[in-house]
C-alpha cells in the first residue's frame, strides 16, 4: 500500500514534467497550425492542464490503489 504522500509527490512529479513538455511542444507546434499565441496565454493554457493532469493523475492512481485492498 503505497501511502498518501507518495501518490501526491508521484503525481505532482509527473504533471511537472508533463507541464515542462507542453510548454515548450506548444511554443513549438502553435506557429507550425497557424495558431498564434503569446507566451503569457500559453502559460495560461499550460496552467489550466496542469490542474486537471494532476487532479486526472491523483483520481487514477487512487482508484487502483483501492483496488489492491
């Protein structure tokens, strides 16, 4: 059984370098669609898939540890 803390900080470790990723594949790909956004609204995009990742990544990892008691 894998405690509390260590789901969080697992999530939180993984939706961090899922946000890096984004950032940087949005700064990337964006100009290739012909979508144009600043710095400050791809933050702002970035942000907001960072909440639900994390909060996606917590419900999962809960829900299968539920499942091994």
């Amino acid at each position: 059984m894998t405690p509390k803390w260590m789901r969080i900080t697992e999530a939180a470790t993984q939706v961090t370098a899922g946000t890096v990723l984004i950032f940087f594949s949005n700064m990337l790909v964006f100009p290739l669609l012909g979508i144009e956004a600043t710095v400050q609204a791809n933050v702002a995009l970035v942000l907001v898939n960072t909440v639900v990742a994390f909060g996606k990544s917590y419900a999962v990892r809960s829900f299968f540890r539920q499942l091994e008691e």
